[in-house]
C-alpha cells in the first residue's frame, strides 16, 4: 500500500524536488530517444512502457512516480 502526504515541502525541500523531476524527466527523454524502455508502477504491479507512453511520462504530471530502466536492455515478449 502506498500512502500519500499532501505537504508543501520547504525552500530546499522544493529545490530537491525540482531537481529530481528534471532529472527523471531527462531520463525518460533520453530512454525513448534510445528506443529502450521505462518500468512504472501501475495499477499494484510494474509495467513497461515505451514509445509515445514514455514521451508523455516525461511531460506529465506523473514522471515523479516513474523510474526510468537504463542500459541497454531490450523489452521480451512471452
């Protein structure tokens, strides 16, 4: 279960949030510009996305749930 805080964060803390929204936001550009892949957090479980989903995941209000997957891995299908 994830737990959800609506806080406003201080000076530093927004600084440091900012940041690490930049950051995460550069990835995930940088992963679907490499044609590789995101792994989320979705609906209880991890999911892939990739393509225009990962584009929108680094514009969107979202990004700051989503860890980008680096490397050089390619997405299998079963």
């Amino acid at each position: 279960m994830m737990t959800t805080i609506e806080a406003t964060p201080s000076r530093d803390g927004q600084v440091a949030l900012d940041s690490l929204q930049n950051a995460v936001t550069n990835t995930l550009e940088r992963e679907r510009l490499l044609g590789q892949y995101a792994v989320i957090w979705q609906d209880g479980k991890p999911a892939f996305i990739g393509g225009a989903e990962l584009q929108q995941a680094g514009q969107g209000s979202k990004a700051k749930h989503f860890s980008a997957a680096g490397g050089n891995r390619t997405k299998t299908s079963k």
